[in-house]
C-alpha cells in the first residue's frame, strides 16, 4: 500500500483504493457493505449473486473478493473454486447467516481467508479487507521471488487452487520415454515411461505426485498414468516397458484388476518401486506383489544406491530388475570407490537372477566405466532424452 490512513472505523486503509468485488443475494445487505467498504476508500464492485461474481472475477482483477456462502446457483464456496480457477492468489472472505462447523470447516479447506458471521461489524470487515490487500501483496511478492530463484511462480496457494491446478494436470498429462539399452549388444531392451504435463503450476513428476497425495487423488494420477502406458505398448520398439508405481498404486484394486488396459498387456511390463518408498504402509505387500506376477508383470528397484539401507525392499519385492541411482553412475570413472559399490552390486544381483540397469547415464567415460564394472544395460541422456515418440538411440 502506498499511502495509508485511519478510516471512521479506525481501522487501516489503502488510499490506492484497492478492488474489492462485493456478492451477496440479499439487495439491502449488498449495499451496506459495499457503502461500509467505500467509506474506508476501497472500490467496490457489486454482484446480486453468484453467478454475477464469477463473471466479473473472470473479466477484471481484484484485491479481494468477498461473498456471501448461501447463495443460489453458485454458492460461496463454488465461487471460491472458481475463482482459484483463474487465480492462485486473491484472497477470498466469506460471510454466512447461518453459521454451522461443517460449513465453516470447507471454508477454511477450501481456501477461504475469512469466515465471517453477519451481521458483520464494520470494523471487523474493514480490518478484515485490510489484512487481505497485505496478505496478497506478499503473495505477489513471493512468487517474485520463486521467479528471481529460478522456479515456477505458478504455484498453487491453497486447496481449491492445487485441485484445479491437479485436474489441469491430468487433463495435459503424457508420457515421455527413455530408452534402456543393451550396449554390448548394441540392442533396445526397453523404454522406461515418465510422467509430464503442460500445467505449469505442477511442472515435473513430484509436484504432480505431492498435489495428489495431498489431495487424496494418488488413485487418480496412476490410473492416468497406467491407461495412457497401456494404449501407447501396441506401438512399443522394444520387448518391455518400465512404469513406475507410487508406494500407493499397491494399494488400488484396479492395478490387479484382468480387465484394465495395462493388466492386458502385462507380460510386457515392468512395474519399478522407488527404494526411496516405505514398504511398511502396505501391511500385505508380499502378498500384493505375488498377484502382481501372477499377472504377468515383473518387478523393478528404482535408485538402488539413493534409498534406504538393509534388505527390507528386496525381501519384500524380490525384483527382477534393479536400477542404480543415477547419484552412484554419475562420474564414476573418477571414483574407485562408486565403482567397487557398482562392481559388487551388479556381480551380487546376477548371482540371485536380477538384472541391473544403470541410470542417468551422460558421458562415453561413464559408459565405459559401467561396461567395466559387469553392468551393461544403460539407461540415460548419453543415449536419448525422455521424448513423447520413441527416440531412437545415438550409439
């Protein structure tokens, strides 16, 4: 704010006038409130419902919004949605007659700055609207600041915003695929799909997978995920598929369902757990991974080398496949030490029938210490960069 007075109701204001947008079904309080509101030097846009409000804050940008919960057509907290539809940050009051914990409850999941009760003091709203302009500005100001550090300033603020956010993502969600190949053979062994999106709020496959957990809609993400690997295995140039499971997806009835598009085609996939993942949530995971081969899919450890120590995910999964971590095969012509670890790793593994992959591999130095070391199946941007089509491998 640049100037700032005492209003009648003592309570702080902005003399830049900043936007509120009023709605409020009942004519007579509307214009109480607005009139309250332009005393202490906002501008107030008025709306007689909420149908009116979600389209002036869809045309033009205010500093705040403030509505009435009950109201018909769209309600408060619809309004809210919506409005976070459009924008992450502007801050929402909502105000009710009919005071109730449920209501008050979704208020505040849903984002809500304020839930107020009517009838509302002046100085209780003017204080209220005034925190508001603040509060917005330092989020201005934050996301600023994630832009002058390098990051995505388009980040969902509160839950309505990262349920929209989600729901875009998986809308724009798609696959990209990286080759896993065979060098000594000089042949494709097969493509490890990766989850991407065109949301910008949610750009790579943690912020995806973080907004879902949590929002609850894990279940959501791996079924898109799964369906979308499942139509594209027609068209793979290579015997197997890697796909990678959240901890979770174990936890879904439709990953061992006959009838899904990816149990179709199950002889042909690769179903990878993170190391990073605790097994401990999945009570019956044995159990879980026995159906899951009886299927018809294998089973993959990804970053061994990055997770947790000790014998807990091998004993529970007995993988067919293991993947090193890509902080193990980066640079490890330079160290003895990384590859001894890769060395006896790879030797331990063929002993007990599992093949190694080694990840993140970017230089012929690399490559060539891998070959050394017994590990011949490399995955990495030596060979492809992660592509919507199949890429074809630089040899």
């Amino acid at each position: 704010m640049e100037v700032q007075s005492v209003g009648t109701s003592g309570a702080v204001h902005s003399e830049c006038k900043a936007r509120v947008l009023m709605a409020d079904d009942e004519p007579a309080l509307l214009r109480a409130y607005a009139r309250m509101l332009r005393q202490a030097g906002y501008t107030v846009e008025e709306a007689v419902d909420g149908k009116m409000a979600a389209r002036l804050a869809g045309e033009s940008d205010f500093d705040v919004i403030v509505s009435d919960i009950d109201m018909p057509g769209i309600n408060g907290v619809e309004l809210l949605r919506q409005v976070r539809g459009r924008n992450l940050d502007v801050p929402v009051v909502l105000m009710t007659g009919q005071p109730a914990v449920e209501t008050a409850i979704r208020a505040v999941e849903y984002g809500a700055l304020r839930y107020l009760i009517k009838p509302v003091d002046e100085k209780v709203l003017v204080g209220s609207l005034d925190r508001a302009v603040r509060l917005h500005q330092m989020a201005k100001l934050k996301r600023q600041a994630l832009v002058l550090y390098g990051k995505s300033a388009e980040q969902p603020g509160d839950r309505v915003g990262l349920e929209t956010s989600l729901n875009r993502a998986l809308k724009s969600l798609w696959m990209a695929y990286q080759p896993v190949v065979s060098w000594t053979g000089k042949t494709l062994f097969a493509f490890e799909a990766l989850l991407r999106t065109t949301e910008p709020t949610l750009p790579d496959p943690v912020s995806v997978l973080t907004a879902a957990q949590r929002l609850g809609r894990l279940e959501d993400v791996g079924r898109a995920v799964r369906a979308q690997v499942a139509s594209a295995v027609p068209n793979l140039p290579a015997e197997s598929v890697f796909v990678n499971l959240h901890i979770q997806d174990l936890l879904d009835d439709s990953l061992y369902d006959r009838s899904s598009p990816l149990t179709q085609v199950a002889e042909r996939v690769v179903l990878e757990i993170t190391e990073h993942a605790m097994l401990d949530g999945v009570k019956d995971i044995r159990q879980r991974i026995s159906n899951l081969r009886a299927l018809g899919f294998r089973i993959a450890i990804d970053d061994l080398g990055a997770g947790y120590a000790g014998l807990t995910s091998f004993a529970h999964l007995e993988p067919d496949v293991v993947k090193l971590d890509m902080s193990l095969v980066q640079n490890a012509h330079r160290h003895s030490t990384k590859r001894k670890l890769i060395g006896s790793m790879t030797a331990l593994c063929r002993e007990m029938d599992m093949r190694v992959v080694a990840e993140g591999v970017e230089t012929p130095e690399e490559r060539d210490a891998l070959i050394e070391c017994g590990c011949d199946l490399l995955q990495g941007y030596l060979f492809a960069r992660p592509d919507k089509a199949f890429p074809s491998v630089a040899w």
